[in-house]
C-alpha cells in the first residue's frame, strides 16, 4: 500500500478514536507482500488488514454497535454467549469485556479471517474460537465469496444477490445442541447472529435452540436467501422483539407482553 493511502487511513482513524487517553495508537506493519494496520481504539490493540472492512468494523463495535444489545441484557439467562460470524474479533471482545463471568465462543469459518480472531481474542480467557460455521446440522459446506469483502463470505449455496459466487474453502458446521453439549449449559444467554444468510437454514429446521436463547441479536439477510425476515417473525412468536440500529434485530425471551414494533421488514 501506498503511503499517502495510510496516511489518509491513519488521518481517519485518529480523527474517530476516542481511548480514554485521549489518543490514537497505531503502528503499520508490512508481513511479505500483505499489509496489516495495528489500532488501539478504546483502549484496544486490534490487527487488521488495510484493504479490507476490518477498519470499519472494529470502530463499528467500539464506537457502540452492541449498546443496545447490552443494556437490553443486563444479566444472562445463561453463561455461554455464542458469536457466530466472529469475523476478526472485535464482536466477541466487546462482549466478553460486558461479560466478564460468560464464556463467549467466537465462530469463524473462514481460515483467513480465524487467522486474526484468534490474534485479536489471544488476551481474553473468556473467548474460544472456533474455526467453524453455524448451521442446523453437522457436516461440511463450501465457504463462497460473495464479492463483498472479506467480511461478506458464506455458506449459502447459491446467494440470490450474486449467482456468481466463487467457492473459496470446504468448512466444519457446528450446531448450537452440539456447542451446549461442549460447554455443559442448557441454554445460551446471547447469540449474536451475522452469518450472511445462513440464519435462513437455522431458522427453518432443528429451532428448538430458540426457546433456549436469552437472546438473539440477528442481522436478516433476505438480499442473500429471500425469507429470512419471515421466518424470524414465526419462530420468534412471544418473545420481545425489538429493531435495533443499522440491520440489528433483538429478540429477547420473557414473561412481558411481545412487542410489535421490532417486525422486521426484509432487506
């Protein structure tokens, strides 16, 4: 990369953090022919790659994406959270330091974007990341790009918004019985849910998991698999649900009256 380029990404990112020092750290790094920015935002020492959604997403989650989701859930229901679409970490950090008695399992199909979650999530005792994908059943499914960034890979077969979809790797699915199984719970306090349209096969089949979820912060992705904002309406029938910032759903279970106004419209 060009050094007036990270100049001009280095101008951006001191002009939005905000640690409790007052300033913003950072160090490029060149590793062969791939360019990695180290950050600290808020007080957070994070490694991402220059000419990705990296940067955009880690101030996303430090600039207060989740909240909402957090003073929604001021206690757990259940000590696992589950992070599925982990992606390079900062998801799981954020909740992990809201959580701090939670053990939060940070899920990443993507061997690319696991190399960094795991890098980023090293200091947290809390977080397990695992290099796997999220569905209804075990097995493996082929990781497509979808041309969107590295951020935007999937496990849809055939993504409605790009027919042209390359095959990038062969991955390992996980369902939620199976992770609560490993980690001897019964439930799970929070999934947060971003998997690029994969919620469309976990909420069609094998949704017992829902009744045992505290809550569920969920991205629909009805661009990706038509349906998806249909289905979460059904299967989350009586509980809260809320529509929060940006493309953030929350559905928390609960003994209140279910509110209307968090009806998804499809995206």
């Amino acid at each position: 990369m060009k050094v007036r380029q990270k100049l001009r990404w280095a101008k951006k990112l001191a002009s939005a953090g905000r640690n409790r020092d007052g300033a913003l750290w950072f160090l490029f790094t060149s590793m062969g022919q791939q360019v990695r920015l180290r950050v600290k935002p808020f007080g957070h020492e994070i490694v991402m790659r220059t000419d990705t959604p990296d940067v955009r997403v880690a101030l996303s989650c430090f600039q207060g994406e989740f909240d909402e989701l957090l003073q929604a859930v001021p206690k757990l229901l259940h000590p696992l959270i589950v992070d599925a679409g982990g992606y390079i970490g900062t998801a799981a950090i954020v909740l992990a330091e809201a959580y701090p008695d939670a053990t939060i399992v940070s899920l990443e199909p993507s061997k690319e974007n696991f190399a960094l979650l795991k890098q980023n999530v090293a200091a947290y005792k809390n977080i397990v990341p695992i290099n796997k994908a999220l569905a209804p059943e075990l097995g493996k499914r082929t990781l497509k790009d979808r041309g969107t960034g590295q951020w935007g890979f999937t496990i849809v077969s055939e993504p409605k918004d790009n027919a042209a979809s390359t095959a990038r790797e062969e991955v390992e699915c996980v369902t939620l019985d199976q992770l609560m199984q490993q980690f001897a719970v019964n439930g799970v306090g929070i999934l947060k849910l971003d998997i690029e349209g994969g919620e469309h096969a976990l909420l069609s089949s094998n949704t017992d998991w829902i009744s045992r979820t505290g809550a569920i912060c969920i991205e629909l992705h009805d661009r990706i698999v038509p349906g998806c904002s249909g289905l979460y309406r059904q299967a989350t029938e009586g509980r809260q649900n809320l529509k929060m910032a940006g493309e953030k759903y929350l559905s928390i279970v609960s003994s209140k009256p279910h509110l209307r106004q968090g009806s998804p419209e499809p995206v």
